[in-house]
C-alpha cells in the first residue's frame, strides 16, 4: 500500500536517511524501530512532505507522492499523530479535533460531522472535554486527542510516532490498545516506537533503522529469533 | 466630578482609536509571535493615498477609505516580504529590527516624496454635538466608537466561526502542528498580513478625519499608541487590545485636563510603567501567562 523506495533525506550536509526503504501493506500494522538518531522521525516527516528527499521514491497504492507538498499528502490520505503529540494548547478539544479536518473540504461537512461523533464515541473522555483548551488535558488524554485529530482527516494510513514517549505505564498500555483496536477496525498503521516490547505486541511487520538504514526486516516472531536484536534491544534475559 | 466623567467620555473616544492600532498590533503578536513596528508607518503611507485621492480625484467618503485600506495593504505586503516571509520563523528578534528599519526608511520616503509634508485629510463626519444632561460627545467619536466595537465583533466571528480563522488560530498556536494538518503557513500568515493592514487603513482613516490632517509624524505616534495600547491589555489579547486603547485614552483625556498636553503624553509612559511592575502580563495578558505556566509544569 504505502511504499518507500531507497529514499535518501539530508538536513544541510548530513545524510539521515541513507537509502531507506520500507513497504506498508493494506490493513496491517508496520512498525520502525531503532535507536535515538537512527532516522525514524526524518523518515514521517519525508513521508509526509515536512521534508523534501533527495533522491528515492515514496507511493501510496500506485500514485507518486515523492515531492508532493504536506497538504496534498494529507488530502492523499496519510496523517501524521506527531511526536510528544503536538496538540493545539490553546484551542479547545472540538477545535483541535476541527483542524484536523481542516483538509477535507466543505462538501465533506456531514460525513466530518459523522467522523466526529466516532472520535468521542471511540474517546469518551474528549466529549466530557470538549470545550476544555487542548493544553490542559492530561498526556494520556492529549495523546487520545493527537490520535482522534489525526483521524478526523480520515487517513488511508495512520503515522504515529512514539505514541507511548513520556506517559505512564498504564496510560501506555491503554495507547496500546487503542492502536490494535483502531487496526482490527481495518486502519492500516505505521508506527514509530522505542518500546520494542509493546511494537512486537502490536506489529505485523517490523523493520529495524539504524543509521539511516533497514537493517533488519521481519516478523515479529522472526524478530525474537535474532539473537543479536535480542540482546541489543529486547534485553534478552532479562525474563 | 462632572469634569472627571466628561474627561472620561472624551477618552473612551480617543480611546477606541487607540484600541483599533492596538487591534493590529495584536494580531501579528498573537499569530506570529513577532512585533511589526512599521505598523503605523504603513498606515501613515496609506492614509497619505487618501488624501491623493481626495485632493485629486474625488472627496467620496467610500473612495477615500478605500484608496487608504488598499495602500495599507499594499505597504502592509511589502512589510511582511521583507521583515517577515525573508526571515526565518524563529528569528523573531530579527524581524523586529528590520520592522524597525522599513519603519525609517517608510518615513524618510514620506518626507522626501511630500514636499509639504502636512496635508489636509477630509473630516467625513459632520461634527454636531450631542448633549446628554451635563455631558457632551462630539457624533464622529461616537461613530468611531461604535465601529471599533463592531469590527472586534467581526474579528471574534472570523477567528472563532470560520475556516480560515481556525486555521490563522492553529498556526498562532502550534505552527509545527499545523503544517501536520495541511495547513499551509505561510499562506495563512499572509492572510493574517493583509487583514492587519485593512484594521490598520480603518483606524488611519477614522483617526485622520477626526483630525482632519496627516503629517509623517503619525506613523511614529500611531506605532507608539498602539504598543502601549497592546501592552496595557495584554500582548497577543484581542478584548485586551480594546481594554487597553480605551485605559488609555481615559488616562490620557484625564491628564490633559489636569496637567495639560505635556503631562498628557507623560501619562501615557507612566501608565505603561506601572502596569509593567503590577501586571506584567497586561489586563487580560497576565492569566494567559499563568495558565500556560502552569500547563507547562504538569507536563
């Protein structure tokens, strides 16, 4: 479905993505893993038009998005739920979960309306807030926001990255759950995570990033398997 | 005590005046994050197109306000090019200073360009004068007041009812984020822009007309009265804006009975200046500032 082709992204001189390649299919969940600098983020962002890649190709079911512009991304049908979540502090919960719809266009007003009693029916505690200003949410409840916005565009397929980053154990595994259900609900994920243990959980597919580069693509029961993954990121021994 | 009241009906006059500079300045503070100092430049660049047309072409009262708004506009995209799109969006420091230098090098072309320098700009408002028991308001002050509060009626629905008005809001609030939804920045910013400088060519004309003269001193005074309007309010706050014109209109008005035009425009810093110690944060600033700090610290 969405498919990158040895996409190279530079900021100035430096190459963070280094021919990085990955394919996402229909339905499932794939997931990036990878240490701190590895690239997983410039790899959203070269998806979803933020950067610009030097060379390589990017595809969604066959139609070209390489050098397309973030809007026209987002209209193709990939949003993004951004790291630390990015939520409008000083917009209300109902205006935050409004921009996110903000490229669909004015003909979609009944079918936004329907998308939006979905998020507070799937959130119920974001219809209890609807008013509230999106900055006094708690992290859980952001990140609930930050997921519902992003599919008030009504994406083909779902980014998130580090959707668990700085929220509490619990809190992480509800955000778990939330992903698996919304993928049994047939929305296709890409996902960024550090937390190798809750992506082997979730994921169909993953691929490990390092320096720039797939270094490691597979199942996840193949990924248990390796024994080198094993003992540099899943801390083998440890139970 | 009637003098009290009657000085402070004069400055909820002047006042809205004020509150409409302040309206602009606050807009490009609150979406941007950045100071446009060759705000009244522009107006005073824009208010002198009036005139032209006055003098030249037709003394219509529509064709001159027209002819105001759209060389406000016409300056007010010059501005933003240069000061604002050319430099980078972090670079806020930056952008003031070159505000500060179009600023200069707009009132140097005034100054050159017009030989007289002072020209008449038409009174549009007849003046009568209306008397309500021991108190008198002159009509076009009243007009300007009630079109001050009209136009932040009309700000309010656009920022908080339509499209691009969520739009301007989400760039204001999370530029990052916003580019996530599709939003295209720089696009809105602009719009932004553009209707910062139709309030701009608004208030030039209503003040001009009342003051029935345009000199290239007003950009320096109308920037000056503007700031201190915002800061008095709350910088990024629109009924702050208009709190903070009105304050010091009645704070002025009321020096200028009492002590006369010097201690007048001494009020309007010494206002300043104790507000800045009380409430840093201006009237309706302040909480702004609280709630986001705390926010911040829960995070």
């Amino acid at each position: 479905m969405l498919k990158v082709e040895n996409i190279v992204t530079r900021y100035g001189a430096i190459e963070a993505l280094k021919g990085m390649s990955l394919d996402a299919q229909h339905g499932e969940v794939t997931c990036l893993l990878g240490p701190n600098g590895a690239g997983k983020t410039t790899t959203m962002f070269t998806i979803a038009g933020i950067l610009s890649p030097h060379s390589g190709s990017i595809t969604l079911d066959g139609n070209d998005l390489t050098h397309q512009s973030a809007p026209a991304i987002v209209r193709k049908g990939i949003s993004l739920v951004p790291e630390n979540r990015l939520v409008f502090p000083e917009m209300s919960v109902a205006d935050n979960l409004a921009a996110g719809a903000y490229c669909r266009s004015r003909s979609e007003r009944t079918a936004i309306n329907q998308d939006l009693a979905e998020v507070f029916d799937r959130f119920p505690q974001l219809k209890e807030r609807r008013e509230q200003l999106g900055g006094t949410l708690s992290g859980g409840e952001q990140q609930m926001l930050a997921i519902g916005r992003a599919l008030m565009a009504r994406p083909k397929i779902l980014m998130m990255d580090e959707p668990s980053l700085g929220l509490a154990p619990l809190i992480v595994d509800e955000i778990f759950k939330i992903i698996q259900q919304l993928n049994q609900e047939g929305v296709t994920i890409l996902l960024v995570e550090q937390n190798a243990r809750m992506a082997l959980k979730v994921a169909h597919k993953l691929y490990l990033l390092e320096q720039g580069a797939v270094t490691f693509e597979g199942s996840p029961t193949e990924m248990q398997q390796n024994e080198l993954i094993q003992r540099a990121y899943l801390g083998a021994g440890a139970d | 005590m009637t003098d009290f009241v009657q000085n402070c009906i004069d400055g909820l006059m002047f006042g809205s005046g004020y509150a409409l500079l302040a309206l602009g300045f606050t807009l490009v503070f609150g979406v941007m994050k950045r100071l446009n100092l060759s705000f009244g430049p522009s107006i005073m660049l824009g208010a002198y197109a009036g005139t032209w047309v006055y003098l030249n072409i037709s003394d219509n009262a529509w064709l001159v306000a027209l002819a105001t708004v759209i060389a406000t506009i016409a300056v007010g995209i010059y501005v933003e090019r240069l000061c604002f799109r050319a430099i980078r969006h972090d670079a806020t420091i930056a952008s003031m200073v070159s505000s500060f230098a179009i600023w200069m090098q707009l009132e140097e072309v005034a100054m050159h360009l017009l030989p007289e320098r002072t020209y008449p700009f038409p009174a549009f408002f007849t003046t009568t004068t209306i008397e309500f028991g021991p108190f008198y308001a002159r009509s076009e002050h009243i007009t300007m007041l009630l079109l001050t509060l009209l136009l932040l009626v009309l700000l309010h629905v656009f920022l908080f009812r339509t499209r691009p008005g969520l739009a301007l809001r989400s760039v204001s609030d999370n530029p990052l984020a916003s580019a996530y939804m599709g939003i295209n920045n720089s696009n809105i910013l602009f719009l932004a822009f553009a209707l910062v400088s139709v309030l701009g060519g608004l208030a030039g004309f209503l003040i001009l007309s009342a003051d029935t003269q345009v000199t290239p001193y007003f950009g320096l005074w109308a920037t000056f009265k503007g700031l201190i309007a915002m800061m008095l309010g709350g910088m990024g706050s629109l009924p702050g804006a208009i709190l903070g014109g009105l304050l010091l209109g009645i704070v002025e008005a009321n020096a200028f009975w009492y002590g006369g035009p010097v201690i007048r425009d001494l009020s309007a810093y010494l206002l300043l200046f104790v507000m800045l110690i009380v409430r840093p944060g201006g009237l309706i600033g302040q909480k702004i500032v609280a709630e986001q700090r705390a926010a911040d610290e829960r995070v």
